[in-house]
C-alpha cells in the first residue's frame, strides 16, 4: 500500500479508545486470491462508519476478521481491547456477544415468532427466563416491533423482518452493530426507516459499521467512510460521500 | 443454576430435534433395537451354555462301574487308591441300594413313582469320582482301565470339550454378527445426527453469530444420539421382559441349568442392554458432530 493511500483518521478523536483496530491487516485465501491488503484501520467507540466499494472488494473478508470467523494471514485485528489472533476459540462466544450482526437476508428462523426469534439469542447462550421476559420486550420497543411479537417472519414486511434481526443483534448490548448491506432487500422508504433505527442505536453509544452499495444514504448521512477496492483500502474520509469529491 | 439452564436447554432441544426428523430418527432406533435383541440373544445363549459348562464341571466327572460283590477290603482299597490319583478331588462309593434310591428319586422329581412291578432288580456299584479339573479325566481312565475291580469307565469329558467347542463357536460367530450390526448401528446415528445438523445449519450460525458456546451447539445433538440410543434400549429391554416368561422353560429345558435364567441375570442383562445403547447413541452421535459441526455453518 502506498502512503498516498493511508489516509488521516479525521473523525477520531485522540482520547476515544478505538473499538476496532486493523494494524497491517492482510487476508489470503487457501486458493491464493487475495481478499485484504495491508490494512490499516481504527474505528472510535461510538462512531458511525460507512464501508463502500464493488463486489469483490474485500467488503465481506473486513466483517468475517471482526467476528472472527477467519484470522488474518498478515497482520492484526483487535476487537474490544482483544487481539483476535491470539484469541482461544473458547474466548469467540464471549467476543460475538460485544458484536451484533444484521445481514441483507434477515437470517430469520422461518419457524420462530419474532418474540422467539429475539429470545433464541439470549436462550442459547444461558439466559434465564426472567431476563428473556424482561429484555425481548424492550429491544421489541426499541425497534418498533412490540405490537407484533407473535408473527412469524414470513407474516412480516421487508423492513419489520431486518428490525427483528436488528433487535436479535441487540440483545446482549453489544458495543458494536454490525449491519452488513441491511438496505440490500428493502425498498427506499423502508431502508430510510430503517437507517434512523441505525441513527437512534448509534446515538445511544453503540458504535454502527454499515457495508452498504446505496450510494443516497451515504451521501445523505455524510458520516466516515471506509472504501475498499481490490482489497485495499483506498479511502478512509469523515463527512464523506459515496464517492470520492476530490 | 446456569448448569442446570444448560442441561434443560440441551435435553429439550435434543429432543425436539429426535421429533423434527422423526423417520430417521426412528429408523435409526429400530436398528438400535435390533442390535441390542441380538446382543440380548447371545448373552442369553452364552450364559445358558456357561451354566452348563459349570454344571459339567460341578459333576461327577469320571463314573467306574464296579464288579459284582467286590469283598469290602478289595473296595476300601480302590477308593484309597482313586482318592490318591492326580486330579481327583474325591471318590465316592455308591452301592447298588443309593443307586436305586436315586432312581427312585428321580423318577419322583419328575411326578412319576418307579414301577418295578414286583421284580427284583439291583443296579451295580460305582464309584463317582469328582475332578479338580475335567482335563484329568483321561489319565484317571487309563489308570482305572487297568484295574480288575472295574468293569467299565465312563467320562464327561467329550460333553466338555463339546460343550467348551460350542461356546466359542457361539461367541465368535455372536460377537462378528454384532460388531456388524454395531457398525450399521453406528452408521445410522452418525447419519441421523449429519442430516439433523445440515437441517439446522441455520439455527447453528445464528447460535455462533450471537455467541453461543460450543457446547451449548454441540451438546443437543450429542445428547439426541444417546437419546436414540436409551429409547432403542428401552424397547429392547420391554421386550426381553415380555418374552423372558416364554424362554425360562426353553432355556431350563436345553441348559438344564434354572440359574441362567434368574431374576438377577435379567438384571444385568437389562443394565448391560441400558449401558451399550447409551454408549453407542453417545459415539455415533460424537463422531458425527466431530466431522459435521464445524463445518456445518
């Protein structure tokens, strides 16, 4: 990566400690393509940044790194003070409850209400019934879905269904929402709606890294944007647009 | 109390996945069962042929049918000379009277009276000789066979040999014809639990998206293996004890031996029936997670 390429973090402030922190972040795969290339990124608790760029780009390799489902080739990854690669697979579940994650498809279970479908993250990982009782209904508030908590997903609208996976992502307050293309399937109505969920979220503290290819809400939100292209980090910009300005 | 979350959440979950894929699941527990009524049927046939075995063994093991009033110094002699034989653990006179006695005895065990009709009958003396190990037989015949005091010999030691020559025949061809079944056995659980870990594939990833432990993941499945497994050994053990009624007598009537057929060895068979069910459910279904789980989501 050249130095022309390694932009100023202008949206950070020095004393913020960073949620997450690629330091030379590299990613190979087994068949030789290439995914990531010397990535250098530091993201703020509390932020709210856009990651942009074609298909192909290394959009989907950034967000596996941060959950950890793959470990880097080159370089490091810290989440929340922790070094992922130095990280024990028994430490992984503690590491996924600081991160939730909303997809483009929703990753509803198809046979679970929406009230079901929120309390299945708290059940499976050893939550007792009282504060399921207690906190699916406030996360349902918070998303707005509290008057249909015993639809099914497919009883349910595009928009309703990616708040119920938002609510899911929400339920062990994570300090980061990782939203990978939520707008992917949504109409532009629904996906505004649904962006000032993400706003209302980011405002309460929880740190926002959207993947997304809608170009109108980047350049409406003008909040930082990561641009990958090739693998590499070719932008890393506050108050930016969709594409470069200059 | 999160341990016991835990278990609750396991148990449940494993068994509503066994209901989810009911056919497989079902079939998979058939062959459990038929797996474990074939082991039942050798353990049943193997202790029958044990208790023959010993009875064999407990009995007389060479019998030496004696002459005709042998004077009693002549007698005294052979039974001093017998008890001194390598092998014989003892030596006992029984006269021509005990040995109708015992006739009668017999006859009367069986509901029957022995009806001589007036004649006189007498039957010979022998000398029963019973054997520390039935291998000594032979060499106690070879010295008895030179004898004059006795007439004729005869030995249990070919039913032994007959007897030791079935039960490992009976063992062999059991334990190869089970080890086949284990393994088809085997097969199904690992099957059942693949097909029951590629349907949930999606609940798995979200199970890992949200930060469910390993175990919370693993345990429901493994646990829907044993489930297999203790249901297939349930069924089996109700049927040995449906039909443990019919075959006591068959089994009284082939071993001669009443103490195969005991309350207590029903027991054991019943624990041994629960025990490899559980253990066979709990590795088809480890083995398949093993290979299944990691790459499944």
């Amino acid at each position: 990566m050249t130095d022309a390429l390694r932009l100023p973090y202008v949206s950070v402030p020095a004393t913020v400690e960073p949620v997450i922190s690629m330091v030379d972040v590299g990613m190979t795969y087994p068949n030789g393509k290439v995914a990531l290339v010397d990535v250098n990124v530091s993201i703020p608790e509390g932020d709210f940044v856009f990651l942009v760029g074609p298909s192909g780009a290394g959009k989907s390799t950034f967000i596996r790194l941060l959950i950890r489902e793959q470990l880097p080739t080159a370089g490091r990854v810290v989440v929340a003070g922790r070094d992922l690669s130095t990280m024990r697979r028994s430490q992984v579940p503690a590491l996924r409850r600081r991160i939730g994650i909303v997809f483009q498809d929703f990753r509803l279970l198809p046979a679970k209400t929406v009230y079901e479908n929120v309390a299945f993250a708290l059940e499976v990982t050893g939550a007792t019934g009282a504060e399921i009782r207690k906190r699916v209904p406030r996360l349902l508030s918070l998303v707005g879905l509290h008057e249909h908590d015993e639809h099914l997903p497919a009883q349910l609208s595009g928009g309703e269904q990616q708040r119920t996976a938002i609510a899911r992502a929400l339920v062990h307050d994570p300090a980061m929402l990782i939203a990978d293309e939520p707008t992917g399937n949504l109409d532009p109505v629904t996906s505004w709606d649904l962006i000032q969920l993400l706003i209302q979220i980011n405002s309460m503290g929880t740190t926002v890294l959207m993947a997304t290819h809608n170009q109108e809400i980047v350049n409406a939100m003008r909040r930082r944007v990561l641009a990958l292209e090739h693998g590499t980090l070719v932008r890393d910009e506050s108050g930016a647009a969709y594409e470069r300005e200059y | 109390m999160r341990l016991l979350r835990f278990i609750a959440f396991s148990v449940v979950r494993a068994w509503q996945g066994f209901w989810r894929n009911a056919m497989m699941s079902l079939a998979a527990t058939s062959t459990v069962v038929l797996m474990l009524v074939l082991l039942s049927g050798l353990l049943i046939v193997l202790a029958g042929l044990d208790s023959g075995l010993q009875y064999i063994e407990s009995k007389v093991g060479v019998t030496a049918r004696l002459r005709d009033n042998l004077p009693q110094p002549q007698l005294d002699a052979l039974l001093v000379d017998i008890r001194a034989l390598p092998g014989v653990s003892n030596a006992e006179y029984i006269s021509p009277d005990a040995a109708l006695n015992r006739l009668k005895d017999f006859y009367r065990e069986q509901g029957q009276t022995l009806d001589l009709g007036g004649a006189p009958i007498s039957l010979y003396a022998s000398v029963e000789i019973s054997l520390t190990d039935p291998n000594y037989a032979e060499s106690v015949q070879n010295a008895l066979s030179e004898r004059p005091e006795v007439e004729r010999i005869t030995t249990r030691q070919v039913d032994y040999a007959k007897l030791l020559s079935i039960i490992g025949y009976v063992r062999t061809v059991g334990i190869v014809a089970l080890g086949l079944v284990g393994l088809t056995v085997l097969f199904m659980i690992v099957n059942m639990i693949r097909i029951a870990v590629y349907s949930r594939s999606g609940e798995i990833e979200i199970m890992r998206l949200v930060g469910a432990s390993d175990s919370f993941i693993r345990w429901p499945f493994i646990l829907e293996g044993i489930l297999c497994g203790v249901i297939g050994a349930v069924v089996t053990i109700i049927l040995v004890a449906v039909a443990w009624e019919p075959i006591k007598p068959i089994m009284v009537r082939v071993f001669q031996m009443p103490t195969a057929v005991s309350t207590e060895f029903l027991a054991v068979l019943s624990a041994v029936i629960l025990g490899v069910g559980l253990g066979v459910g709990a590795l088809g279904s480890w083995i398949s997670v093993r290979a299944n789980l990691s790459s499944a989501a």
